[in-house]
C-alpha cells in the first residue's frame, strides 16, 4: 500500500505542474465562425469548425491553440463529436457561456451511439471555464460529455447540468486531472452517474461538488491508479467500485484511493459491488477520512450484487475483492445496517480492514449494526462491531 500512495504523491506534483496558467496567442472564437449564442440557433456546424481550425492549428513554442466559447450567451449543439489527434502538442477549450442540447427528441437531427458531446484521440486537451453544459435530461442518448483515448486530460472549473444518463465519461485515457467542477442532477434521475471511469489509468479527481441520481463517481473496468479526494458527494449513491463481472464478464480494478470525501444524504457511501458469475478481480481499495451525514448505506460491499434482485442464483466464479481498507470514517447512518459485507461463498472477500471506524443512527439513542457474510480479515476502534473481522 505505501508503494501505491507514493506513485499517487509522484503523479499529483506532476498534474498540479500542468495545471498553470494557459498561454494562448492563437485563438478562435465560436462567435467568428457564425456561432449566434442565442439559445434557439443551432451552432453545432460553426462550433465544429472552430474546433477543426484550432485542432489543425500548428502552435510554436509554449502557445496553446485556444477556442473561446464567451460568456453571456448560449450555445445550442446537436450531437458533436471532436476528433483527434491534433497539430499542436496542446489545445484548450475555454467555455464561459454555456453549451446546450436541444430540449426534446424531436430536435435531434441525428441520433448519437453513446453521447452528446464526444472527444476522441485528443492529447493534452485541455478544458475549463466558469460556463455550463447543459445537456437538457432528455432520456434517450446516452453520456453528456464522453472522452476516449484523450491522454493528459485537463478538465476544470464547468457545472454539468440536466444530462440525460452519465454527465461525464473517461474511456481508454492516461494521466487525467478533473477539479473544481459541480455537477448537477435530481435525486430521482436515473442512472446520471457524475464520473464514469473505465479503462483508465492515473486519474485524478478532486475538490468537486457531486449531487446525481446515481453514483457521484463510478470506477469501472479496466481502471487502474485512480485517485479521489475533497469530494462533497449528495445527493447520489456515493462513490463505487463497479458494478464489475456482469454476465459473465471479466473485470479488473486495481490501486484506487478515496479520501477526505463527505457524503450527504446519499443512499451509499464507500460501496464495492460484483455480479455473481464474473471473474477477474477488485484489489487494492482505501477509502479514508470519509465523512457521513444522513448516509444511508455509509460501508457496503456487495460480491452478489444483482441490481436490486434479491434472488441471486448461485454461481461457480465470482470477481475476487481483496485488499479493501476502511479508515477514519465518522458521522451519521440513514438505515440501522451501517456496515454490509455481503461477500459470495465461493472465495469470499479476502484482507478487508476497517480501523477506526465510528458510525451512529441519526436517530438519538438508536442502535445501529453492522452484516457480515464470507469476509475474513480485521477490524479496530470500529463502532459498530464486526465481529466476523474480530
């Protein structure tokens, strides 16, 4: 474990250095490429050809391509996608107004295979501003903002409203920085998850505010050195490992570490759920310094998670979860089971530690516990007891 948390503190110094000031000389405003921003014209064909023109710009020296999306006006998109690999060694996007999908379904002119907005094969991509994208919770397309294969990602400083699944996916990327955005979505949507992260190694997510109807953040398969941290996550289901292993599948997550995250009113807090049958495996997981106001489900692990089902069939694999670390939680639970260990019979859960772990009802006086099945590992100054770790 110490081995990870120094590649973690080697890869922060080298994200805050690329974090700076962005030095720009060559810029190109949507507004210049016939874009009207006033909420009723579709600007999707001059937005696409402003990003063309600064993706095929050829910088110099420490200048970075830079595309303006100004502030005070919006912008209305139909599904775009932004294609890489791009002439200059960086590119920015800075919105300061806000991008919008188009409100019904009926004005879609083309129907996207999996998101809104989609860039693809783009490096150093920076984006950031103080401007919104509002993808107008229309239930048919899939992620708000998708980014596949875009390594030494830099995203920042947007509020992600109204999307209609997922507000943000991270696919096939390296070296991604992800701070200081709100994300907004109702308690009831279904299945808007904050931040989606699969296939992805050294990911850095921090000093966010997260409230969805989903998880706030989910680590999928495929990711692998994931860090969290000053994640202020409510309303959602908190931040989870998968879920992994569904029919069949294999599925790795390896190196993630949570910390300094509070949870408020969410229906999860530090969750690990697997479906019965899968294979692979979830290894090497801290959630520390967890705050918990109101959580409802503050500890889960769910080996036989079914998506809600409670008659799992019994299954001959099973995705092996082991060496999971609890540490430093406190505040208060929703439900009287604050602590679930729900592992299969098959290999269990294996090195589970929970130290220092101090979780009461928001119900003065009431008890609260914590289920134990198939776990095998240890717990310290634990409030409450689990006595299967003792």
């Amino acid at each position: 474990m110490q081995d990870i948390l120094i590649s973690f503190f080697i890869f922060c110094i080298a994200s805050s250095q690329l974090l700076g000031i962005v030095y720009s000389k060559t810029t190109f405003d949507v507004v210049k490429f016939g874009a009207v921003g006033d909420g009723q014209t579709d600007d999707s064909e001059a937005i696409v050809n402003a990003w063309k023109a600064l993706c095929g710009a050829a910088a110099a020296g420490d200048d970075v391509p830079t595309l303006t999306v100004p502030g005070g006006k919006t912008f209305l998109l139909q599904p775009s996608e932004f294609e890489g690999p791009c002439k200059s060694k960086s590119v920015h996007i800075q919105v300061s107004g806000n991008l919008m999908a188009p409100k019904t379904p009926d004005a879609w002119k083309v129907c996207p295979s999996y998101s809104w907005l989609s860039f693809r094969n783009v490096d150093n991509l920076i984006l950031d501003g103080s401007g919104k994208i509002d993808g107008q919770g229309s239930a048919w397309w899939s992620k708000a903002l998708q980014f596949h294969r875009c390594d030494h990602l830099r995203l920042s400083g947007l509020t992600h409203i109204n999307s209609p699944r997922s507000h943000i996916g991270i696919g096939t990327s390296n070296d991604v920085d992800i701070s200081h955005l709100t994300i907004i979505a109702p308690d009831e949507s279904p299945n808007t998850d904050g931040i989606n992260v699969a296939n992805s190694t050294y990911v850095y997510i921090h000093d966010s505010k997260i409230g969805t109807g989903d998880d706030c953040i989910a680590i999928s398969s495929g990711a692998s050195n994931v860090r969290i941290a000053k994640i202020a996550c409510g309303p959602g289901h908190g931040i989870s490992v998968g879920s992994l292993g569904a029919n069949g599948a294999y599925a790795a997550v390896e190196n993630v570490y949570v910390r300094d995250c509070s949870f408020n009113g969410t229906q999860n807090g530090a969750r690990i759920k697997t479906w019965p049958g899968g294979s692979g495996y979830a290894r090497n997981i801290t959630f520390e310094n967890i705050t918990l106001t109101a959580t409802k489900n503050p500890i889960i692990i769910d080996q036989q998670y079914c998506n809600g089902a409670h008659d799992c069939a019994k299954q001959s694999k099973a995705v092996l979860v082991s060496n999971v670390r609890f540490t430093d939680f406190r505040g208060t639970c929703g439900n009287e089971e604050a602590i679930k260990l729900d592992c299969n019979h098959i290999s269990g859960c294996q090195n589970i530690e929970l130290v220092k772990i101090n979780i009461t009802s928001t119900v003065p006086s009431k008890k609260v516990y914590a289920s134990c099945n198939n776990a095998k590992g240890n717990s310290g100054s634990t409030v409450p007891t689990v006595s299967c770790l003792e």
